[in-house]
C-alpha cells in the first residue's frame, strides 16, 4: 500500500513537473520617450523581464516594427496571453495581423490585456465593438434576431476624442426596420499628464486579478484619465481610480468577448515608470495566470 501511494505521488508531482507553461507574449510599439522611464529597456521589455522571472510562465516580446509586427499566425498559435501597449503609431498596426488577434480571442484560443493608451489599439477596439454587437443583439426580441437588418456606425474611432457631454457609445437605436449601433468610441473626454499620483481601490478583493493586492495603493505617477469610458459595460470592475482633483476611472475591467476574455488595464504611461513598482506588476502577473490558465 505504501509503494503504491509512493508511486501515485511520485507520479502526480512528476505530472506537475512537466505541466505546460502559460504562454506570453508582450507586445510593445517602443516609443522613444518610454527610455525617460525605463532606462536601456522599453516598457514591454521591463514588463517581459518580471514575467519570465515567475514561475509558470514563458515569455517572449514582439514589437510594431518586427516581421509582420510580431504577431504572425504561427506566434499567435503558441501564445495564451498577448499584453498589448501602443500610443502614437496605432494606424501603423496592420489590419489583417490585428484581425488574427481579434479571431483568436473570439475563438477562445487568446486572451487580450490591452494597457493605457492601447484604449484605441486595433484589437482592443475591434474586440470592444464585437461585444458591443453581442450587447445589441441580445437587446433585439428574440424572435427578430435572425432576420433583424443591421447598420453599424464608427467603425474607424481611431485619434478622434469626445466631449464631457457628448452622448455614450456604443448607442443602440431602432429606426423602422433597421438596429442602428453606434459603436464605441473606446475613448474618454479628460486626459492631465501632470504625473499627480493615482488612488487605486480595489473593488473585488477576491478576483484572482486581485490577488495579493491592498484594498487601497497608490501609483505615485501617472497620468489621469477621466470617465466616462466610451466602452460596454464591463462584466467586472476589478480597480478604481481616483485623483485629488476629482476626476475617477474604471482602471481595470474585463469582458467576455465571444468566447474569449479582455483586460484593459488603465495605467502605464510611457514616461512614468510604473511598471518599476510591485503593485501594477502583481495586476498584470495575476491577469496572465487567470486569463492564461489551462
């Protein structure tokens, strides 16, 4: 009885031994001013080199101005998670390399974290109208919805802001026969990058997102970005962001897109260096083990 209970365990810690690894891709536009805050790394290599110092997990990076942007059909194939940060070279990210991310997730087979200014990168907002559709649908009785006639406005939100008072998005109107969907603009009214700190509190301490994670931390530096969101209602709010002067901010939400999962993820400045510190680096760890897990 005792060998065969030795050889259970010896077998089921060999099983875990030999557990495949979360794969991870970070995926970094490189802009220039992310060396104030980084140094000799840019921001996704800084990121890349906490990552693939935990366990469990293997890491690689890619970047806009590799082969076929770093995200060929083959890279996709063998990554779980793709982490995701661009800026000012969003209409640089090609259309068909973006969309085999976007079919990915939809297909369950890649999960998203979009971080900061990647609010406007193509997959992210390709992913935010797709569920933006699945919202609309669902709001359209369900007798009509296979013959329902469809017309989808805002395709191309790229770079174009809204106003304090401008009407949400994504917007959903019946106008005769037709469904009119505005889709989102996946942008917000105010932006301050004085480096004010940010208040994070975490809403769902028991999210693994929020694993290990205070109630209340601050990121000393950071730019501001002021609600409302011009996104779907997330499925959950894991963090909230607060500054002195008032503005508040979803800054960490996820959904559920077709059968896959986003993370958007709010800070990370390129010439702030938050992803120095322990807290935003414990978020974006998390997210990988929650939305890579086998």
């Amino acid at each position: 009885m005792k060998n065969t209970l030795a050889s259970i365990l010896l077998c089921l810690g060999s099983l875990a031994t030999a557990a495949e690894p979360i794969h991870v891709l970070v995926w970094d536009e490189q802009q220039p001013q992310q060396k104030e805050a980084y140094g000799e790394k840019f921001l996704g290599e800084t990121i890349a080199a906490h990552l693939e110092q935990q366990p469990g997990l293997s890491v690689k990076t890619a970047r806009l101005d590799d082969a076929e942007q770093g995200l060929s059909n083959e890279t996709l194939d063998a990554t779980d998670v793709l982490v995701f940060w661009c800026h000012r070279r969003v209409k640089d990210q090609d259309d068909a390399r973006m969309e085999a991310v976007v079919k990915r997730v939809l297909d369950g087979k890649l999960s998203l974290i979009a971080l900061h200014s990647a609010h406007w990168a193509k997959p992210f907002v390709r992913l935010m109208q797709e569920r933006a559709k699945e919202d609309a649908l669902q709001r359209v009785p369900e007798a009509e919805r296979a013959s329902a006639k469809w017309e989808f406005v805002n395709p191309q939100p790229y770079y174009r802001g809204v106003k304090s008072d401008a009407p949400l998005t994504p917007a959903l109107t019946h106008e005769g026969e037709v469904w009119k969907l505005i889709l989102p603009q996946c942008v917000f009214p105010t932006y301050r990058a004085d480096g004010a700190p940010g208040h994070l509190t975490t809403l769902l301490p028991q999210h693994p997102i929020a694993a290990g994670l205070p109630s209340h931390w601050d990121i000393p530096q950071t730019e501001m970005y002021g609600e409302p969101f011009h996104v779907p209602a997330p499925d959950e709010v894991v963090f909230e962001e607060n500054w002195d002067k008032g503005e508040h901010f979803r800054s960490g939400s996820v959904w559920k897109v077709g059968k896959g999962r986003v993370f958007y993820f709010r800070p990370g400045h390129e010439t702030y260096p938050i992803f120095k510190q322990a807290e935003p680096l414990r978020v974006l760890e998390n997210a990988v083990r929650w939305l890579g897990g086998k």
